[in-house]
C-alpha cells in the first residue's frame, strides 16, 4: 500500500483489516505494537511502516505500507507586496519569481488566476491577492499581495 502527503500536511493513522494486527518498524525484529502509527510530514521522503496479523499464536509475515511525503515549497517572497494604479490604467501582469506561481482571489480557496496576475483597474479600492508556489504536487501558504486603484478625480 502507497500513501501520499505533501511536507507538513496532516497525516492520519494507518489502516489495515486483519485479526490481531500488529505494527512495526522494520522488515524483522522488533517488538509490535496494536496502535496503528501515524507518519511525520515534517520531512519530505519514503518511509516504511510494516505490519503483520497474528492469529492463534501463529503471526503472518509482514506486509509493508510506503508513505511518500512530497516537497513543499516555502511561500514566495513578495516584495514589495503592494502595487498602486489611477483608475482605467492599463496593467501589464505582475510576474514574481518563483517555482510555479499561482495567484488567487482568497487565502483558501477563491479563484485560480494563473502565472501572472493582471490588477482589473476599473473600479477605484483596496483589492487583496494571494499568491503561492507550487512543484505540480504540493503548494506552499498563500501570501498576501495588496493593489490600490486609485479613483479619478
């Protein structure tokens, strides 16, 4: 079995139906343990988890569960993170450096404005952005980026 999580992403138990069943460490050896562990998102890479079924006294060999913890990108630096325009400018995207830039209309969720991020100036406000990275698996927190449009007199 295959489990995937992004680096710091929350990690539940694992699972496995059996009679009895029994966790470990390693391949063999050791001591099990009745609690289903849960993997560390903390660091990215492979880890193995392997467990067994014990029924009347006679144990199965064991089976091997592999949690891949993919790379997240750390947030990107914006900087500065504001941009002032007069009322019907004409805006050229604000590209910033990055892995994967994705720009967005709310912290969570909102909508996917792509690579770059064209301000609509047509009405005069204070308008917030969000903006990450992300590797095409996981996607790093999502900064803010602040425009002013300011009316015409």
């Amino acid at each position: 079995t295959i489990s995937t999580y992004c680096q710091f992403q929350s990690a539940s138990s694992l699972t496995a139906s059996g009679t009895n069943v029994l966790w470990y460490s390693s391949s063999s050896g050791g001591v099990g343990s009745g609690t289903a562990p849960t993997p560390i998102t903390s660091i990215s890479g492979v880890q193995f988890f392997y467990v067994s079924q014990t029924n009347m006294g006679c144990e199965s060999a064991r089976g091997v569960f592999t949690v891949q913890i993919n790379f997240t990108p750390s947030a990107p630096v914006v900087s500065p993170n504001q941009q002032v325009y007069c009322q019907f400018s004409t805006v050229t995207g604000i590209a910033i450096p990055g892995i994967g830039i994705q720009w967005y209309t709310a912290s969570l969720g909102g909508v996917n404005l792509g690579g770059v991020l064209t301000p609509n100036t047509s009405l005069a406000g204070v308008y917030t952005y969000y903006v990450s990275q992300s590797n095409g698996v996981c996607e790093s927190a999502r900064v803010p980026f602040f425009t002013t449009v300011v009316g015409l007199p």
